[in-house]
C-alpha cells in the first residue's frame, strides 16, 4: 500500500485529536483534583510529543513526509483542520498543557 498525503493527514489529524483529548483530560483531573494513572499517562504522551517536536526543529515529523509527499512548506496542508484552527494549536495546546501542569503540580504537593 502506497503512503498517499491523504494517509499522513488522517494519521496526523487523529494524532492531533488524541493529543488534544490528552491535554483536556490533564486540565479537568487537576481541576476536580482527581490525579489518576490516566493522567501521568496522557501528561507523558503530551510530553513525549514534545520531545519529538524538539528533536526535529520543532517540525512534526509527518509535516515533513507529508511536504515529501506534496504537501505545501508552511501550510495546513498535512492535518484536516481549518487553517485559522491550525495556526493556533501550538499557542492553544501549549497554554492549556503548561497550565494544566501547574494545577496538577498544586494538587499533588498540597
């Protein structure tokens, strides 16, 4: 089977999902104080994607095989999501994961 950018998409995009369920799940434990397994699971994965994002330039690295499979350099053009939505996910997720942090931080060293 022939990796098409319509695969890289799919995959990135329920990537991208499933790491944003990760952060939501971090901030509403911390929030109703209810630190779990879960938790430490998905701050793991958001961390664990960071440090993929760190090692390659902060570039995902399905950005850069979907730009190898035509995608366009500095677009949206690897995930299937609006463009306004896209250019702000960085922003948004890293706030809500830093915050997310510290309120767990707070629930457990209380």
């Amino acid at each position: 089977m022939k990796l098409t950018l319509f695969h890289i998409k799919l995959v990135h995009t329920l990537i991208f999902w499933g790491l944003s369920a990760c952060v939501l799940y971090a901030v509403w434990s911390g929030l109703v104080d209810r630190i779990t397994t879960l938790t430490w699971v998905a701050v793991l994965l958001t961390l664990l994607e960071g440090l993929v994002l760190l090692a390659f330039g902060g570039t995902c690295p399905l950005t850069i095989l979907a730009e190898r499979r035509g995608a366009a350099r500095g677009s949206v053009a690897d995930i299937f999501l609006p463009k306004p939505v896209a250019d702000r996910i960085f922003p948004v997720c890293g706030t809500t994961f830093f915050i997310a942090l510290i309120v767990i931080a707070f629930r457990v060293l209380r």
